[in-house]
C-alpha cells in the first residue's frame, strides 16, 4: 500500500521557520507507528517457521486465530487513515457548495465510521496482547460522541427514557462542520457544532497513545524474540 503524505508537520515546520528542526503530528506518529508494525511482523513472516505456531509464541497471544485480530486490525489501521488525511486535506466538500450535499454526506458517514473501526481495532489489539490502554478516553473523545449523535444512532440515542434523537445540519457539512440537535433530549435542547478538521485532530491525540502502547509492546516482543530486519 502507499504511504501516505506528510502533511500537518511539515507545514508547521516551515511556518515556524524550523526547517531543520523534526516535528512530527500526531497523524504522522500513527503513519509511523503503523509502518514499525507492519515492517516487524512482515519480518517474522519471512524467518519464522512454522509461522502460524511460532508467532503466537512470538507475541505471547492466547488463541489460535488471535494474530489474525492483530494483522487485521493494522491493515484497517492503515488503510482508515487514508480516508482521515482525504478529509484533512479536501474537507467534505467545497466551501459552501452546496450541489453535492449527497457525497458530503458520504464522505461524513466514511470517516467518522473509519475513526471508530480504529477505536475498535484498539481495543481489540490491547485485549489480545492482553496491554492496558485508556479505554474510557477513547470511548469518551468527541469524535466518538459525534459519530454516535450523527452517523450511527441519530434515531435512537440513548436507552428507554433517556432515548432521544438527533438531526444533522446538512448545510454544515458543506462549511467543513459536524452540526445539528436534539429536540427531545432529556436534559432540553441539545445542540452540536465543531469543525470535522478539529474532531479529527482531537481524535489523533486520543488514539496515539493505545496505539503506540500497542505497537511498542507488538515490536519489542518481536525484537525479544531475536527477529531482526533483513
């Protein structure tokens, strides 16, 4: 697969004059981490033997089947950010063009769902390498909370009394915002409203670290293990 290209980083680095200087966002570090992972286990793929025994000794994994959760979940961590840096650097359509509300909501519908796959893939990563990373913080980003509002449950937010609905401002998706409300909340009337560039940059500082935390812990059981690059 393609690498993706280093965007947020280097654009600060040459606005701030630190040409010489690395800084590296947080979407970058994920890029980078994803690499070391997919380079460490494309490394015991071609010296161990038999493969499917001896990585799980490798990685210290439980079941059978449990590498297949891991490899898994690092491909759709790759392959998810493709479509978070298309939003990063297109948006979700072109500022105020409104003739093609119908794509801007399916751009919104993507990476909002590729966000919580990667929230998904955490956590299933973490179980399986049996690593502890900050589930509540991940559950609980604002990302989460307006994919849950308006691209998963919008008819049906919440459980018995509490249950309530919300509608999306179509019109602000064309301005690069998630917006809408919620008329029959519990609580009143219940309004959202944040720029999809900034839910996703918030995103990327609350994956980072179970992603790196699982990463380092999938890398170093590998480097323990005497697999070495070629």
């Amino acid at each position: 697969m393609q690498a993706l290209p280093s965007t947020a980083a280097g654009r600060l680095a040459r606005t701030l004059g630190l040409s010489g200087t690395t800084l590296i966002s947080p979407a970058d570090e994920i890029q980078q981490q994803v690499a070391q992972v997919r380079a460490a286990l494309h490394q015991c793929s071609c010296s161990l033997e038999p493969f499917d025994a001896e990585i799980r000794r490798v990685l210290s994994l439980k079941a059978r089947g449990d590498y297949g959760f891991i490899i898994d979940s690092y491909y759709l961590f790759e392959d998810t950010e493709h479509a978070k840096e298309y939003v990063r650097v297109n948006g979700l359509s072109k500022p105020s063009d409104r003739s093609e509300i119908g794509l801007a909501y399916l751009k919104f519908y993507g990476v909002m769902n590729a966000c919580y796959m990667q929230h998904e893939a955490a956590l299933v990563c973490a179980r399986k390498l049996e690593v502890e990373v900050d589930k509540k913080r991940l559950s609980s980003s604002p990302l989460i909370a307006y994919r849950n509002d308006f691209a998963a449950h919008s008819p049906n937010r919440g459980k018995g009394e509490d249950s309530h609905s919300f509608i999306l401002d179509r019109f602000g998706l064309t301005e690069g915002r998630v917006a809408g409300y919620s008329s029959n909340s519990p609580g009143g009337l219940k309004f959202r409203d944040a720029p999809i560039k900034q839910l996703l940059s918030e995103w990327d500082a609350v994956l980072l670290p179970a992603l790196r935390t699982v990463s380092e812990s999938i890398v170093s059981r590998v480097r323990a293990a005497g697999v070495r690059e070629a």
